[in-house]
C-alpha cells in the first residue's frame, strides 16, 4: 500500500506548481510560449506532441497521429482507423489557429452508431489531460482575493496583509492570464511574444477577462483609485490580490462536455444561469452581479480549450446559438452583460442530424437552417474496412485488449487469425474457459469488413476474378497475392468511395460471438472438451442467423448481407487448409540452405556465370535446380526437362518468378558486396510464395496410406493415426489448442476425403 500511495505522490508531485505572480507567468511564457497558447493552437499542439506512425488503409500507406491511440491509457479509448478523417481534423485545426479561415467554422463528426465517435470524445480528454500535465503543456488561468483590499491604508503604504487561501477564487471559466492586461498593452506583449516564439501559428489572445474576474479587477481598481494610488494595474493586479495557477485540462476545466440528457434552456446549457439567493446576498443595487451566476454551461466548462456537443441531433435547437460563437468569439450571459470565450466547437451525431438540418431544405434559399449548414464542416466517420482493425476492434469489445496493434501488415495477419480464450461463467461459482479457434475472430471480422464494401466497385482487372474478399485483403495489406505475384493496389483502378457508410457494425458481431460463447455446442470426443471450442464456421451461421431478427437491419440488407457470407466461409476454409497441410508436411519443409543453394545455381545460370566454393569457382548445377523443382516445389515433371536441361516453360519460371523477384529485392536493398546469403528469402512475398507453398499432392506423394475419410477416429498403428497424432501436435505449436486442432483438422480432411481418391 505503501509503494501505491508513494507512486501516487510522485504522479501528482509534477502536475501541480506553485502559484505565480503575473510578471513571473509572463517571464515563463517567454522560455516557454506553448504555455500561453489559444485553444485551437493549444489543441493541435497536444496533438503533434506525440508524432505518427505509418499505417495501411484501404490499401494505402498513410501517416497517422499516435494521439488517436490514446498511448496514455495504453489504448484504452483509440481510435481505430479513420486515419484520413482524423488527419483533416488537424488540418483544419492548423488552418482555424492559424486564422487562415474556417474561424467561423463549427467542426462536425457524422456517422453510423459503432464508428469511434465517441471514443474520438475520450480520446481528447484522455489526451488533453496527459498533455497538459507535461512542461510543455501547461494550462494556466487566473484567481482573485479581495477580502485583503478593505483596508487599502495597509496596502498603499506597503504594509503586509495576511489572507487565507479560502479567500482566493479562481476564474470560473479559465480565464486566460494575459486576458488581464488591457487590450493595447496585450496586443505589444503578444508580438514580441509572437517573435520570440518565431512558431508560423502565432499566439492570439484577444479576449477580456470574465465577467467574475472582471467585477474583481474592477472592485479592486475603485478601491485603489479612491485611495489615490497612480499605479492601479500593479496595485490591482499585486501577488496579494491576483495568482496564476496552473490547472489540469479535464471536463468542467477547458473542456466542456453537452450529453444528450442534458436539459434547461439554450442559455442554461451553453453558459449556466443565475442563482437568485447569491443575488439577494450580494445585494448588488438592482444590477446582476456576475458573481451570482453559475458557470456550468458547456461553453463556460470549455472556455480555454474545447467545448463538445455530444449526440447533436438532441440539441438542434441549441445549434442555433452557436451560430456567431466561434467567429465573434463572445456569448451573453444576460442583455447588459457578455463574455468572450476561447474555445473549439465540436458537435458529435448520427446520421438522424443530417435528416434534422435537411427538412427545409426544399426551401432553397428560404431554409432557416441555411446560416447554419454553412458553418458546420463536417467530417464523416465510417466503418472500418481494413479486416486487422475490425478484428482489433472485435477483440476488444471481447476480452477488453486494449492495446494498439502497430505490427508491420506481413505480421498482422497472424495477429488477425489468433484464437483467444475467454472465462465464461455458468452458474453460481463456476468458470468455464471457451476458446474462440483460429480464424474465428478473423471470420467475423472479413465478413463484417465485406459487408461494408461496395460490390459495385470492384477492382477492375480483366485477367482476375475478384470479389470482394479480395478487395477487403487489397484494403487491409496495400497488395493482393495472385499465385505467384504480387498485385500493388497502385495496379488497380477503382470506381468510387462510398465504403464504410453502411454495413454490420461491431456491436451486432460483438453481441452475437458474446451469445455463442454461452451456448453449448453438441460436438464430442472421448477425451477433448470440443464443445468449448466455438469455430470460424459457428460465427459465420450465427451471425447470418441473427441478421433478420436485428432491428438495426432492413429486409433487403439482411437478404443483401446474407448473400455475401458464401465467399468468407471460402476464404476462412482456405486458411484452415493451410495451416493444417503446413503441419502434414510439417517435417517435410525444405531447409534454407537448400532453398539458397538452389536460388545461387538459379542467379548465376541466369547471368552465365559460376559459384564460388571453398574448392573455387564451379558452373551451376543442372541437376540440382531439376530435382528442386520437380521435387521440393513440385511445379514440374521429367517432361520438362531433356535429361537436366530445362525446357522454355521451366526457363520462363526462373526468370519471371525467381530472378526478377530477386533482383528487384536487390535493387531495393542494395549495397556493396550484395550475395544471396545477404537475403532473407522468406521476405521476398513471390518467392515465399513459390517456395513454401505446399499441395496435396505432396501429402498423396509423402504418405500413400493416408486415408482422410478415417481422420476423425484412425484406425491404430495406420499411417492416418500417425499423421493425425504428429499434425495436431504441430497445429498446437501454431498457436491450436488440442479440441481446436482436432475440430479444425476434421474440417480439412472432410472436404479433402471428397476428392482424395
């Protein structure tokens, strides 16, 4: 408890600081101007503070801001994928703070329910919060004591008086520090600020004090001014009535948070409302002293930094309002009394918001909402459509692994095919461990991803056949793998963009997966819990079964989604046909040094030249490259060959499948004394490609008394029960349980047993 408590002193021990005078916040500014940065500003520093990364989006490398993967919470509320939306997000962030336009500009995010929204919302208090807890993202205001200028004798001849901190009030709305300077002596500040800081964004703060410290200044200036005091700033704004603190950026302090359940009157939403008992007890004369006003509206809690409506379609009405804040920069709190605030506007809603701002749209240029449309820049959040971040997404919702994946594409997909094992309780005190198998998590991602997808827009190639598991794979890797090439999605030419607008969102998939993990599946084996095992294939049925029956789908996108499972259950087999005909010939796998051996013969046949050897330079061997290829890569027979010299078919492969690929690699990694020892074979994709792709006919050929149809139960001392025991136990290093293998392994072999004779 000891080691907790102390962690926490040492967390909170470089939060906070001392308070400062004016002079020493404005001397601090000057070593440090992030400090004193206006809101939008401050925003787009927070967020490039943390850097990019690359990422792979619709088949397209992108560069994405690590803020949206909100590293501070180890990913808890990421944002996941909608790179291009979140990086125009910043760019108008850089186009409002640098006053080049948008200013009038209100920033909307639209989109279907289950698109990240509202993680975006967390995202930025989580993110805003950490940063303003670093040096460079300190946020300060302002707070007042008058109690100590009754007696202005003691202060104008210098005496000290003592005062306590509950005497001190901060400004209810985050007043900006150098708001407290009058307006001339501001704009000279900022500028030699401005050229110090030599940033292209200059720092801009134009706005007055609040109306609360405005009544403190005031009070405290009259005070000064009836005691003859000539310096009324100093004597106003002295250490012992005026302190800038630092304070860390949450909600109701910079930021301003309006949810849908919130109610009152536009005023009371935006700004608070006045409190009639302070009214009597500060018995101001008749006038509405500011003192007695609560400061809980969304733009109070957001002035400094970001103010958020969330589910905007609940606040249509309050929209309206909004219209001049972000340009005139002011709201009233009453007829006779204002406030300028500085903050980013940022409404959040579902398509219903578009329908709401469109029903006088038949108007034309009598639509009441016209003014309205026109400062809203919207930006439209999507389904995902890369298959890595939906099933990231689906694990999360699953088993809360909150974590970022940033693996290089090569490496996702075997991210995206793990199984993972959940606890799931089934009655009072009892646990049971289910296993989604591999490829399931996959399943019910691509099929969610496929759905999302516009059939009309097709990769258009005449020499392929795809579908649109080939166009979900070219969006989530940036290439497809068409036998032995390589396909860039540069080579493919697209229609439109309108993916991601509709679709199966991942609450539906998450719900469904989350009710099969309860079910209890009649599958048996004598001594494996098979039932515990949910598969690829039980995902895919349950959630075409669900579609009719969720609200969230009409008849014809049920119908419509329904007919595009029969290709993900295709491609998920071809997966689990895979990893099982890897694990037959597991042991049968051709060695690097072979696979080298032969790709030297392979380079220097091409260019007539010789190997060199320990013995010296020998010429390249005939045999050896026609036995490699007849037998290790099974691609050709005796045929092809008159005795080992190759025939014009076996040439053209060396060529255009081993040579250009290799030399491309080459050239791509180049450097002096460049061998083929220097290559790692395996990440050249063509040549991995030919070189470890195993066939059926390699099992027939390797083990001719293997029969399939007995797989499920194999006879004992049969070659079938010794490659079964050998192949589970190679699924099992592969990342298979036991059950998992085994039911998988029954997959295969079914659908092979059809045509093994």
């Amino acid at each position: 408890m000891r080691d907790y408590i102390r962690d926490a002193d040492e967390d909170l021990r470089g939060t906070y600081e001392e308070p400062m005078t004016l002079a020493e916040y404005v001397e601090a500014a000057f070593q440090s101007p992030s400090i004193a940065s206006h809101a939008s500003k401050y925003l787009l520093e927070a967020i490039e503070s943390m850097g990019t990364r690359p990422v792979v989006e619709q088949g397209e490398e992108k560069e994405r801001y690590r803020f949206f993967d909100d590293p501070a919470n180890d990913g808890e509320h990421a944002v996941l994928g909608n790179t291009d939306v979140l990086n125009a997000f910043v760019d108008d962030l850089r186009t409002i703070a640098a006053d080049r336009g948008k200013a009038e500009k209100i920033v909307w995010f639209d989109g279907p329910t289950a698109t990240g929204k509202s993680e975006l919302k967390r995202c930025l208090i989580n993110g805003l919060r950490e940063y303003s807890k670093t040096d460079a993202g300190r946020r300060y205001t302002v707070e007042w004591n008058i109690a100590n200028a009754a007696d202005t004798r003691g202060l104008s001849y210098g005496g000290e008086v003592e005062s306590d901190d509950e005497d001190w009030y901060e400004s209810p709305v985050q007043s900006h520090p150098l708001s407290v300077f009058p307006g001339d002596v501001r704009k000279r500040l900022l500028s030699d600020l401005n050229q110090t800081n030599g940033d292209h964004i200059p720092i801009d703060v134009d706005e007055a004090l609040d109306p609360f410290c405005r009544e403190a200044y005031v009070y405290l200036e009259e005070e000064y001014r009836r005691a003859g005091r000539q310096d009324l700033f100093s004597a106003a704004t002295d250490e012992k009535h005026l302190r800038v603190k630092n304070y860390v950026v949450d909600v109701g302090r910079g930021i301003g948070v309006l949810h849908s359940e919130d109610d009152g009157s536009p005023k009371e939403r935006l700004v608070g409302s006045w409190m009639p008992s302070m009214l009597r007890e500060l018995n101001s004369r008749g006038r509405k002293n500011p003192q007695a006003f609560s400061y809980d509206g969304v733009l109070s809690q957001g002035n400094g930094l970001l103010t958020i409506v969330e589910d905007a379609t609940q606040h249509a009405d309050l929209l309206q309002k909004l219209l001049n804040v972000p340009d005139e920069g002011h709201v009233k709190l009453d007829k006779g009394i204002g406030m300028d605030i500085d903050t980013q506007l940022v409404i959040i809603s579902n398509p219903d918001l578009d329908a709401e701002l469109d029903k006088f749209a038949d108007r034309n240029g009598r639509d009441p909402l016209k003014a309205l449309k026109r400062r809203l820049n919207k930006h439209e959040f999507r389904y995902l459509t890369n298959l890595s971040l939906e099933a990231e997404l689906i694990r999360r919702e699953l088993a809360n692994e909150t974590s970022v994946w940033t693996d290089a594409p090569e490496q996702m997909a075997e991210r995206v095919a793990e199984a993972i094992t959940l606890d799931v309780r089934e009655g009072p005190g009892a646990v049971r461990a289910r296993e989604l198998a591999p490829h399931a998590i996959e399943a019910a991602a691509l099929y969610s991803v496929v759905t999302r997808l516009d059939p009309e827009d097709i990769p258009l190639d005449p020499d392929l056949e795809l579908n649109l598991v080939d166009k979900a794979l070219l969006f989530d890797r940036g290439y497809l793998q068409v036998g032995d090439q390589r396909r860039e999605v540069s080579a493919f030419d697209f229609i439109g963009d309108i993916e991601g607008t509709h679709g199966i969102p991942v609450t539906f998939t998450r719900d469904v997966i989350a009710d099969l993990l309860h079910e209890r599946l009649d599958r048996h084996h004598p001594d494996l819990d098979v039932s515990a095992v949910v598969m690829p294939s039980d995902v895919l049925d349950a959630m075409v079964d669900e579609l009719p029956d969720a609200p969230v789908f009409s008849r014809a996108e049920s119908s419509e989604y329904e007919g595009r499972v029969s290709m993900v259950k295709a491609y998920i087999f071809d997966q689990q046909e895979d990893d099982v005909l890897d694990a037959v010939l597991a042991d049968k796998g051709v060695q690097r040094e072979t696979v080298e051996e032969y790709v030297e013969h392979v380079y220097a046949w091409a260019s007539d030249d010789q190997i060199e050897t320990e013995r010296g330079p020998i010429d390249p061997d005939p045999l050896l490259m026609k036995l490699f290829e007849t037998e290790h890569l099974g691609r050709f027979s005796n045929d092809d060959y008159e005795r080992n010299d190759p025939s014009e078919e076996v040439e053209a492969f060396r060529n255009e499948k081993v040579i250009t690929a290799l030399n491309r690699y080459a050239w791509e990694n180049r450097d002096e004394g460049f061998t083929v020892s220097d290559v790692d074979l395996t990440e050249i994709p063509v040549i991995r490609t030919v070189l470890e792709t195993h066939a059926w006919e390699d099992v027939r050929r390797l083990f001719p008394d293997l029969d399939p149809r007995q797989w499920d139960d194999p006879p004992a001392n049969t070659e079938t029960a010794r490659v079964k025991d050998r192949t589970i136990e190679e699924l099992k290093k592969r990342g298979y349980t036991a059950a998992s293998a085994e039911l998988t392994s029954r997959v295969v072999m079914k659908e092979v047993s059809y045509t093994w004779d």
